[in-house]
C-alpha cells in the first residue's frame, strides 16, 4: 500500500474502509429480510436487481484482478507512476464478493416470491446482454492488441455505468407508483453511509499521500461514491418526504372509503 506520512490519517483511513464495507455489506440485508417476511417482491424493481448484479459482477472482477493480480498492478505502477499505492484494498475485493452473492439471493427471491403483474423489461435484458456480449469482445478479440490493465479498465466501466442507470428503474417506479412500500429504506440509508465513509477514505490517503491518483486513477470509484450519494438522497426524499407509508396507508383507506360510499349510493 505505501508508506504512510500520518499515523492519525491511515486510522482515519481505515476505520472509514471498513465502515463503507460494513455499511455497504450490511444493506443487502434489509431488503432480503423485507422479501422474506412479506413473502412478496412487490415493489422491487426487477431491473434494479439484474442492472445491480451486472454492476456488482463487473466490480468484482476489476478489484480482485487489479489486488491479485502482480502483473497488472505492474502496468497500474507504469502508467500513474511506480510510487504509487494500487487503489484497491481487501475491503474492496471482500465488498465486490459479498455483493454479488447478496444480489444474486435477491434476483433467486424474485422467481419464488409473489411478483404481482411486475417483470424484467426487455430494456433491462437488452442492456445486460449488449453488455456482456461486448466484454466477452474485448476478452477474445481486442485483448491480443491491449493491456490487461485496460482490460479491466473496461470491466470498471461497465460497473461505472450500472451504477449511473441502475437507480433509474427504482425510482421511475417509485414515482408511477407514488409510494417506496416494497422498497427498503434500511438498504438506501446504509448505502448512503457507505458512500460518504468511501469518500471520506478516499479523501485520507490523497491527504497524507498528497497525490490525488485514488480520484482520478480510479475514477470508477468516485463516480461510484458521488453517483449512489445522490441516488441515496432522492429515494430518502420520495420515502419520507413525497410518499411517506403512512400517507400512502391514508390514501388507500380514503380510496376504500370513497368506493364503498360509491357503492351504497348506487344501491
């Protein structure tokens, strides 16, 4: 990892590591544990899911070839300079894993829990396809003429990527729906607090290093910060602010009471 300059800012560092992996780990459970007991999906977004899993899958393979991988942290080190720390801790690589074998417990969950009329949109297949299709390309046919520290490169993409467009379905649905029932907020606030402690560590080692490659070297995991941070603050406003559950229980019990009402005036 390097040397450090500051002893108080490499703790610094690591306790804010290991509360975005906690944070981070920790809020695939709400959602799992709100599935369970409602027996039900509904409300979940299915291409949120598959969108998050294609994200997750894509991240995994980018931090665990750049931490294990001596050869490609090498052409890392030749590119931003051999001084340099590689960018990718073992929090990092044990979040990537966790996280995928959490999503992919929440897509099984899909195919055994009550759905109601909610499926896979074929923009979200349609995506997911396109993109595997072109990292298998990369692997078998631009990869003779390329570095395998670019090939991952691409893969950090493809994770960039997913988590710019993966909150669009959640929240469209949200919105249409006028209500995050089916939706946990455990899962966005815990996300939120992993996002912010990742910055927040980032932030650390530039300080103490100063050097600013963590920003710019690794620009998929900024964007990973600042993006869910925003996508975090929205689905907090439209849980307590826009569709608070009990005005959406108060509605519904309006919406029954105005039916029967309907009713006897018919008769």
């Amino acid at each position: 990892m390097g040397e450090w300059n500051s002893i108080p800012l490499e703790i610094t560092y690591q306790v804010l590591g290991w509360t975005a992996f906690l944070s981070w780990s920790i809020s695939f459970y709400p959602q799992v544990i709100l599935n369970f007991r409602r027996k039900s999906v509904v409300g979940l977004n299915f291409d949120f899911v598959l969108l998050n899993l294609t994200k997750h899958s894509s991240y995994l393979i980018y931090n665990a070839t750049l931490y294990f991988s001596a050869a490609v942290q090498q052409q890392y080190r030749e590119k931003y300079g051999l001084t340099e720390m590689i960018p990718v801790a073992a929090n990092d690589v044990a979040f990537s894993a966790h996280a995928v074998l959490l999503t992919a417990i929440t897509l099984f969950q899909i195919f055994i829990y009550e759905r109601g009329g909610q499926k896979f949109s074929r923009v979200a297949i349609g995506i997911v396809f396109f993109v595997w299709f072109s990292a298998a390309v990369c692997v078998f046919v631009a990869l003779p003429s390329h570095s395998w520290l670019w090939l991952i490169s691409v893969f950090n993409t493809i994770q960039v990527t997913m988590t710019v467009i993966k909150y669009i379905p959640q929240a469209f649905m949200n919105f249409e729906r006028k209500s995050t029932v089916g939706f946990s907020i455990g899962n966005i606030l815990l996300d939120l607090l992993g996002g912010l402690a990742n910055y927040g560590q980032m932030a650390a080692q530039s300080i103490d290093q100063n050097s600013w490659v963590n920003f710019y070297g690794n620009i998929g995991k900024t964007l990973l910060s600042l993006v869910s941070i925003a996508f975090d603050l929205l689905f907090i406003c439209q849980h307590y602010i826009l569709y608070p559950a009990k005005k959406a229980a108060g509605n519904k019990e309006a919406l029954l009471a105005s039916s029967e009402h309907s009713e006897k005036e018919t008769v």
